[in-house]
C-alpha cells in the first residue's frame, strides 16, 4: 500500500530545513573573508577599536578674527584731456611709456590760434601808433594852451583821447596774452610723473574740451582701500601697523586713515592703508586692481576648548557631540592627572554648542573636564557605550593659541 502524498511532503520540508542552515554555515565558513560571528562578551572585549584620542585644554576664551578684502589703489590718478575744443594734431605718448612731470604728451593743431595772434600782433601796432599820436597831441596843446592857441576843452579832450588810447593797447596786449595762453593749453602736459596706462584718443580727432585723451596714473608706491564692517571699525587707529595679505604673502601696511563716512549700502568704513616698505610689500609688486586681505582679531571672554571639526558629530535639538573615553567596572580608572592607567574605556557622549568657527576648528562650550580624553577622529565608526582602546602611537592636542591681547 503506497504512502499518501501529504506525509511525504511533510518529511522533505523538514529534511531541507535541517540541512540548509548546515549548508549555508560550510559556505560561510568557506569564503575567505567571512569571519564567524561570536556573541561572547569576553571575546568582544578583548579586540576593542583603536581610537586616537585629544586630551581637553580649556581656554579663557577666544579671538573672533574676521577677514575684509581690500583693493590696491593708486595713489594718483588722472584723465588727461585738454581745456579747449580743437583738433587733435599730435600724440606723443603711447600706453606704458613712463613720463615725467611736465613732459609734453600731446598737441591740438594751433594754425587758428597761430592765425588770430598774428592778426592781434597788428591790432597791437595800430594801438600803440593810436597812443602815441594822442600823447604828442595832448602834449603839444598842453604848451600851447596858456599862450590862447587851443581851448582848455580841446586840452581835455586830447587828454582823454591819450588815456583811451592807452587803454586800446592794453585791450591788444591782453588779447595776444590770452592767445598765447590758449597756444600753451594746446600742449598736453603730464601733472605728475608716472605711466601712461591708457590712450583714448589718435591724432585726427576733433576733441571738445576736456574730453580725455591719455590717462596717467602715478608712479608712486599705490594705496590700499579696505572697508571695514562692524564694531572692528572703531578699534582701527591711523598710524598703527597691521599685516596684509596679498597671494599668500604678508606684509606689514601703515594705517593711514579711517573714513569718517559709512558706504550706503554695505555700511562699511573705508581704511586707507600704505605699505611700510613699498619696495619689499610684496616684492614692489603691488599693482592697482590687486587684492588684499585685512585680518582682525575681536576677544571675547567666554570659557570653552578648541577642537578639529573631525571630533564632531551631530547631536539632538541643533547640539553637537564629542565622544569622551571614560572608565567602566571593567576597565582601570583614570588617573587624577587626566592620563590613562588602562588604555581601555567605553565612550561616553557629551553635548557641545559650537561658539565660533575657523578653518578646520571650532570653539565649543559644554561639560568637559580639564585633562579628559576624547576621540579625534572616525565618529562614524563608533557608537557611545563602546569599548574602546586608546592608540598609545599618538596623542592629538589642540593647543589653545588664542591669548588675551
């Protein structure tokens, strides 16, 4: 009599559930990276996790150090043009020549001007001939006049006839005066000595007055314009010596002043800077257009430890956590001193609320004790309540550099 299907069923179900977990353990137990798993606590505890760990030095407190950008200026600058209309009829200078102060750079065509100066020059002649005919005139009646031979009006008016003329050839003195004046103006001069960095304008053009030409900026060692948000503003001082920041080089800039005017829209005050040694800041190779950086340190009194960003880890309610390296029944105490006389703990989370940030660090407040340890790296890898073992290779410290000034 056959077995019905039911029991048989039954039977393999229970044979395939007996072997695989048997057979699933050989294949684990086979692959060369798996690693049997133990549930022992002795076994656990004695390959705890290398950490490296900081010890905690508490600082007074700490500097609030801001950075602004600043620009380098020169120290003068000028469009050149010329004062009168005319056309343009020489340029002498070319961009990056170097000039010097009174240097000839440019001429406006002259012929009207050379034209109308010589048309005076003979106003000027018709003038003085006027006046000396009026002088000779009032003379001769002046000796005459006593013996009846003119009238006493016909004196006057040869008198005033003398001065009027005087006066023609004063108006055609000045007349060639102010001719003159423009022929000199017609010649574009550099005001100080520097370099040509811009030609706007070639011969051939006709100019209106005061339309720029060729732009000069000074040669002497530039300014730097830095502006300045905030209270640091006021504990800037004219006259003091402040480190500059120009392509990773420093260098040492005098405060010359402070602008006693907020920009409207960014409310900062504008410090004018000049380098202490233009020919080494930096190199002499400060160029207008530049920028810089201008670093201020602000203290402030509130107790807490530096720490590197990595000792970090995301705690609850917008706190942060570190994870400190505390004693347990099994291990040894801590010594008094802050050392370890095991080189075995379980972490302990503390929270931390971050003060201030800078590079890599940041300035934490909350409950650390002097001398306690606490791990410097690799959060991700451990959890609090693990046990841990302090790496005796190395001890991180983060020195409080911050000093009260």
């Amino acid at each position: 009599m056959s077995q019905s299907p039911q029991p048989r069923r039954r039977l393999a179900l229970w044979s395939l559930g007996l072997v695989a977990p048997v057979a699933l353990a050989g294949l684990l137990a086979g692959h060369p990276g798996a690693e049997a798993p133990t549930t022992d606590p002795a076994v656990a505890q004695d390959a705890p996790l290398g950490v490296r760990v900081l010890q905690v030095e508490p600082a007074p407190g700490f500097s609030r150090r801001r950075i602004y950008t600043g620009q380098v200026e020169p120290f003068r600058q000028s469009d050149l043009g010329f004062e009168r209309a005319g056309f343009l009829g020489e340029v002498l200078a070319r961009e990056g020549d170097r000039v010097e102060s009174e240097q000839i750079l440019a001429r406006l065509d002259r012929a009207l001007l050379e034209a109308g100066r010589a048309e005076l020059v003979a106003a000027l002649r018709g003038a003085e001939a006027d006046l000396a005919l009026a002088e000779a005139t009032r003379e001769r009646y002046q000796a005459t006049v006593g013996q009846g031979a003119v009238t006493r009006q016909a004196l006057d008016e040869a008198r005033e006839g003398a001065r009027s003329a005087a006066a023609g050839l004063d108006l055609a003195r000045a007349r060639i005066a102010s001719v003159d004046l423009d022929i000199a103006k017609s010649e574009l001069r550099a005001p100080f000595p520097g370099v040509i960095t811009r030609r706007a304008a070639d011969e051939g053009r006709v100019l209106a007055a005061g339309e720029p030409v060729l732009r000069l900026q000074e040669s002497r060692a530039p300014e730097i314009r830095v502006a300045v948000a905030g209270p640091l503003a006021d504990t800037l001082t004219p006259g003091a010596e402040h480190p500059l920041t120009w392509r990773g080089q420093s260098f040492a800039a005098r405060l010359r002043a402070v602008l006693p005017l907020r920009a409207a829209g960014t409310r900062t005050l504008d410090a004018l800077f000049e380098p202490v040694d233009p020919g080494a800041a930096p190199h002499g190779a400060l160029r207008p257009g530049e920028q810089l950086e201008l670093e201020l340190g602000q203290w402030v009194d509130e107790p807490g430890v530096w720490l590197p960003l990595e000792a970090l880890t995301e705690g609850a309610r917008g706190l942060w956590s570190a994870y400190v390296v505390e004693p347990d029944d099994q291990t040894e105490a801590l010594r008094s001193d802050g050392g370890l006389a095991s080189t075995r703990g379980r972490l302990a989370a503390r929270p931390l609320e971050i003060l201030y940030q800078e590079r890599d660090r940041v300035f934490v407040r909350g409950p650390l004790a002097p001398g306690e340890r606490l791990v410097a790296a690799g959060l991700h890898r451990v959890v609090p309540g693990q046990l841990v073992r302090v790496l005796d290779t190395e001890d991180i410290q983060v020195a409080a550099s911050d000093r009260r000034p």
